[in-house]
C-alpha cells in the first residue's frame, strides 16, 4: 500500500474519525492501558503482525499495563492513509 499525504482537512477530521486518537505534534498518538503486561504485550504482538503487513511501523512504548502509540509516515513528511489504515486497524483489535 502506497503512503498518500493527509491534506490539513483530513487530519483535522482524524479524531472524529479514529476514537481514542488524537494528533500531537503533527502525529497520531494513543495511549492505552491493559489488565497486565502480558496484555499489553500480547496486543503490540497483534499489532506487530499488522503493521509488518502494512509496511508501516508504529512507534510506541511498553511500560508494564501501558503501551503508547505514535504514528507517521516520516517519507511522506507527516500523516499519511498509512497511518489512518494502521490506527483503523489497531482500533479493531480493542473491545
């Protein structure tokens, strides 16, 4: 999948359209919080797999229940239709 750049109008509709995202310093970001570490854990290991599918890797952290998740299209100079189909994405794997 190719990494179309986001127009200023389509990243200023991203938080309505992805819950739970919002956009930090010209990036998706979502912080998330699981049961325990295997949880979390668990979760980056499903998104690893997707990401991998995509091409496209987020970058994110994992401190015990906690993991953070930011994500951009550094080729493209900010936010792409990668990083909206990969928080789409993310999004479907949460209750």
């Amino acid at each position: 999948m190719a990494a179309t750049p986001l127009t200023a109008e389509q990243i200023s509709a991203l938080p309505a359209q992805l819950p739970g995202w919002s956009v930090v310093e010209g990036k998706l970001h979502r912080e998330l919080s699981f049961a325990d570490f295997i949880a979390a854990f668990g979760f980056m290991a499903q998104v690893a797999l997707i990401a991998e599918s995509l091409g496209h890797h987020p970058e994110w952290s994992n401190v015990w229940n906690r993991v953070t998740i930011t994500l951009t299209t550094h080729d493209a100079g900010g936010l792409s239709s990668l990083d909206l189909e990969l928080a789409q994405r993310i999004n479907q794997l949460l209750p």
